[in-house]
C-alpha cells in the first residue's frame, strides 16, 4: 500500500451528520484538505453559523423528523464515507424527565440508526464506510445526563451490529469515542482554568483534547489504512476510561 496516497481523499464523496459546528466541522475540514467532496449537516440554516462553509455543501437537517432523513438520502446515489457526529445532550436534570430522554435517545440512536439504513445504498455501491461519534460516556457514563450516556452505549452496540449485518455487502462500520474535548456541548465542563486543572489531574495525558485528534482518528478509519478493521470504536480521552 502506498502509505503517500492512503490519506488523499481525491473524487470521495464524504457525509458529516452534525458537521456544521464542534467535532463535526472538524472532520468536515480534515476531509475537505485532504482533498474530499464534504458534504455537512446542521439543525439551523446556514447562515445562523458563524462557520466557512464556502467549499462544501450545506443540508439543513433535523435527525427527529424521519422524513427529512429521507429526503437527504434520496440526495445521494453514491457516498464513500458517512461520519454521523449528529448528537445532542441536555443538562439541567432535564434527561430525568420522560420528554428529554426521549428527546436525546430519538436524536444519538434512533436519528443515526435512520441514517445509516437510510444511505445504505449510496455507501454500498462505493463499497464505502460508516464512522459513528459515540463517546467515552459510553465507557464512564455520567450520573447527570443518563439519556446521554445511555445512548452513546448503545450507538456504540448499534455500530458492532451494523458491522456485523453489513461487512458481505462490503461496508465497514466503526465508531470513535472521544473524551473531553472543548466545544460548544462540552462548554460547561471545559469553559474555565479550574475545570481544566481538575481535568488534567485525573486524566493520564494532563490535559483536554483537541478537535483535530478526533479529525485524525476519522481520516485513518475512512482510509485504506483500516481496510480490516470493521466494529470497533477508537477511545480518544487522554486514557481518563482506562
């Protein structure tokens, strides 16, 4: 394998879900350099981010609404390489009552479930790849956000199933599972000096990540790099799960 050309992503075809802001953006750009057609989603239009989105095609998606899911797909006849980074957590108790659990499960599982049935064909007729954003809350789940925590385990068992359903058809299916990295979502736990030291004190690497090292781990698993590789997350947290 020529390890020169493994990461240039010229005439692929690649899907952020989630892709219009935080780790999803990241991706978008990562991919975008290394030559991609990136294609982003967000719940907002597009003037509403403060974001570049000048070399890649924005989608206004709401992952709730199944018909919308549908609409997108029908959009794509070919797609290499679906990332969903599309998520959502709410603070505040607000995962303890009925309507905000259901909200993040229907959001992380059952928006990403649709998502990957739903641009299915697109990615088989490339013999392409699914990347799914679960967390390291799928490892160390949090007491404050249960629906969160909750759903990013089973996103990270819906990704092993997948795998497993869609490998003959020549689809590979992986997750990442990235720790505490400084975003918007995260801005409660990642905002101050103070939260940073108490951070740095546990976690065996000192310190948050940074966008770019979940870019990175997105970029190899979209590569030839890991051909074999089919049903596994990659933890990027500093080792804090270990």
């Amino acid at each position: 394998m020529d390890i020169n050309q493994a990461f240039k992503f010229s005439n692929k075809i690649v899907l952020i879900t989630g892709g219009s802001d935080g780790l999803g953006y990241g991706m978008a750009r990562a991919f975008l350099d290394a030559g991609a057609t990136v294609h982003v989603t967000g719940t907002k239009t597009q003037d509403q981010y403060d974001k570049d989105y000048s070399d890649m095609t924005f989608h206004q998606l709401n992952v709730i609404n199944e018909r919308e899911v549908q609409a997108l797909a029908s959009q794509f006849s070919e797609l290499d390489v679906l990332v969903n980074s599309v998520g959502a957590v709410l603070y505040k108790k607000q995962e303890f009552e009925r309507a905000g659990f259901e909200k993040v499960l229907t959001i992380n599982l059952i928006g990403v479930m649709d998502l990957c049935t739903s641009l299915l064909p697109a990615i088989q007729s490339r013999k392409g790849n699914i990347i799914n954003i679960d967390s390291a809350a799928s490892i160390r789940p949090s007491s404050s956000v249960p629906a969160y925590s909750a759903s990013k385990a089973g996103l990270k068992h819906l990704t092993k199933s997948l795998a497993q359903r869609w490998g003959r058809k020549g689809v590979r299916v992986n997750g990442i599972s990235p720790g505490l990295i400084p975003t918007k979502m995260t801005a409660n736990q990642t905002s101050d000096e103070k939260q940073e030291k108490q951070f740095a004190a546990m976690c065996p690497l000192g310190r948050f990540g940074e966008i770019d090292e979940v870019a990175g781990s997105a970029l190899f698993l979209a590569s030839p790099m890991a051909s074999y590789i089919t049903g596994h997350s990659i933890v990027i947290d500093g080792g804090i799960s270990i």
